[in-house]
C-alpha cells in the first residue's frame, strides 16, 4: 500500500483520480488474505470474534504503518501545510464573514496544526476501514462456512 502511495505521489497523480482506490482494494486484499490464512490454519475458530480478532491484528498493523508515513511524510513536505494553509485563506476571504486578523490567526493555526491533523485523519480513516473490511470479512467466511 505504501509503495503505491508513493508511486502515486511521485508520478503527480490527481487526488481524485480513479487509480487511488487501488489502496484501498489492497488495504482489503490483505485482511483478506489474512482471513482466508487463518480459516485455513489448525487453530481456526469458526466464530465471529475469533476471526475479527485474527483481522483486527493485520489492521492494526496496517494502521500503525500508514500513521508512521503520513505523519513523517507530512513533517518531511511542509510545503504541503502551506499550500493546504493558501486554500484554506482563500475559502475564508470568500465567505466574508471574518477579520483580516482572524483569517491569519486561523490560517497559522491550520499551518501549525497540520501533521497532527493528517496523522489524525490517518488513524480514524485507517481503523474504521479495516474494522469495516475485516467485519465484512468475518461475516462473509462465517456465511461461507455454513
């Protein structure tokens, strides 16, 4: 997942591009893969917290990874804060709702908050999708077994 992440970013693909959700099938291919192992294995328990705990090891793992990228990627490219922190100015220069003064105050707040925010973002995005994917796992292998 990881080394195409950085493929991504380095041949300037386009944040919404289609090519993006190749992450996510292999972020799902590996608790798959995981699951499917553990269905095969001697110490296989055909029950759903048994088999979402095997998964919820793998996401675990996964999450752990991409938090230690994003967070080093993100403190490594702070050219990133500061572009992100430009777009930011200019949505509130357009709602003209708020002071010079608080634009900059929120503007640097954003600025200095950024690493945190991302590796944030990491970690719930990262949780939530391998608990989905893995809860989906489980059911799937636990309909199959029947």
């Amino acid at each position: 997942m990881l080394g195409v992440t950085m493929l991504f970013i380095y041949s300037n693909q386009p944040t919404n591009a289609r090519m993006q959700y190749i992450g996510y099938l292999l972020y799902a291919g590996g608790i798959t893969w995981t699951l499917i192992d553990y269905s095969r294995s001697a110490g296989y328990k055909p029950a759903f917290g048994s088999i979402f705990g095997e998964g919820f090891r793998c996401f675990i793992i996964i999450t752990l990874m991409t938090v230690t990228f994003t967070g080093i990627y993100s403190y490594m490219h702070p050219e990133i804060a500061e572009k992100a922190a430009q777009l930011y100015k200019a949505d509130l220069i357009k709602e003209h709702n708020r002071t010079p003064d608080e634009i900059e105050k929120e503007v640097s707040k954003v600025k200095d908050q950024f690493v945190t925010g991302n590796v944030s973002l990491a970690i719930f995005g990262s949780l939530i999708t391998g608990a989905v994917f893995t809860a989906a796992g489980a059911g799937l292998l636990l309909m199959r077994r029947k």
